[in-house]
C-alpha cells in the first residue's frame, strides 16, 4: 500500500509540481527584474537566482535517481525557501 502511495506522489511531483515550480520560477524572476531598478540589488537577485536554480536541477535529478519521500520532502523546502526570498525580494524593492 505505501508503495503504491509512494508511486502516485511521483507521478504528481513530476508531472505537476515540478514544471509548475518551474514556471512560476520564471514569471517570479520576470516580474522581479522588472520591479528592481537598483544594479546592485539586480546583481544579488540573479545570484539568488542561480542559487535556487543550480539546487532545483539538484534535488530534481536526485528524485528521479532514487523516488524516495526524502526527496519530495526536500523539494517542499526549497519551494519554501524560494517563497522567503519573494516576500524578501519584495520588501527590498
């Protein structure tokens, strides 16, 4: 039963979440260029863009090595962290 469970959680994580996290990732990084006027800050922005992007492709090409709750737990943390450094973004601009 928990395998079957297990199953269907990657499936969805990798059907869903993952080109959605993607896609927001994308329109999130748009919209902040767009907002920030600073060359400094638009520096840093990109920085933390990178950061989030090289450990997504990281946690990504772990889950499909191994389909383990770990990973998925993982991948929720870094889709926290990437909310934080929105709601940080935002007060900077």
């Amino acid at each position: 039963m928990n395998e079957i469970v297990v199953n269907v959680i990657a499936v969805v994580v990798t059907s869903v979440v993952i080109p959605l996290v993607t896609l927001l990732g994308a329109k999130l990084t748009q919209w902040i260029n767009g907002r920030i006027k600073d060359d400094e800050t638009k520096k840093v922005v990109e920085e933390i863009n990178q950061i989030i992007s090289t450990n997504v492709s990281y946690v990504f090409q772990t889950y499909v090595d191994n389909f383990s709750g770990f990973y998925i737990r993982l991948l929720n943390d870094i889709i926290c962290m990437n909310m934080t450094i929105r709601t940080i973004c935002l007060k900077i601009t």
